[in-house]
C-alpha cells in the first residue's frame, strides 16, 4: 500500500509541477494538460491494484462507476459539461481512499 501511495503522489505531482513551471515558461503549461492523461492513467492502474487487494471495498466499486461513467459521457457526447468536471473529482476521490486506506 505504501507504493501505491508513492504512485499516486508521484501522479499528482507531474501535472502540479508543471503547471507551477509554466510561470517561468508559458510552454510548460500545454505539457501540464497532456500529462494529465498520464496522471488519468496512472490513477486508474493504481485503482485496479487497489481493488484486487481490497476487492469487497464499496468505495472502489463506486470509483468504477463513475470512471465508467466518465468515458460513456465522453463517448456518447450525451453531455457538454459533466465530462470535464468528472476526472479532478474522481482524481480526489482515488487519493482520498488511497491515502485513508488501513494498511
């Protein structure tokens, strides 16, 4: 568990780092929104390894509802707005459970 809190801070990190940089240099802020997807990616590896090693975990299950949600309302284009808000929250929701987790 301890790695993968290391993971997920490293996750975090990435994107926060380089948007803070992108006040020296403004190109800086474009490679914050790309890897952005790879914090995304990240987290939903780590949510996997997650629920394998706490697979009866309701809070991990209603992660992947929504993570399932997300990409069917990217997808469908049902909707404009939710598809942007979903991915900071589920991002918070990862690490809360993550960094709150008994080990």
């Amino acid at each position: 568990m301890k790695g993968l809190k290391v993971l997920n801070t490293i996750a975090l990190a990435i994107p926060i780092s380089f948007a803070l940089l992108s006040i020296v240099d403004d190109g800086l802020l474009i490679a914050a929104v790309v890897s952005t997807m790879a914090t995304g990616f990240i987290q939903l590896m780590a949510s996997i390894y997650f629920w394998v090693e706490y697979p009866k975990s309701i809070h991990i299950k209603i992660y992947f509802f929504f993570v399932g949600t997300f990409f069917f309302l990217l997808f469908t284009k049902l909707t404009d707005d939710w598809y942007w808000v979903m991915p900071p929250i589920l991002c918070l929701y990862l690490s809360v459970l993550i960094y709150t987790k008994k080990e």
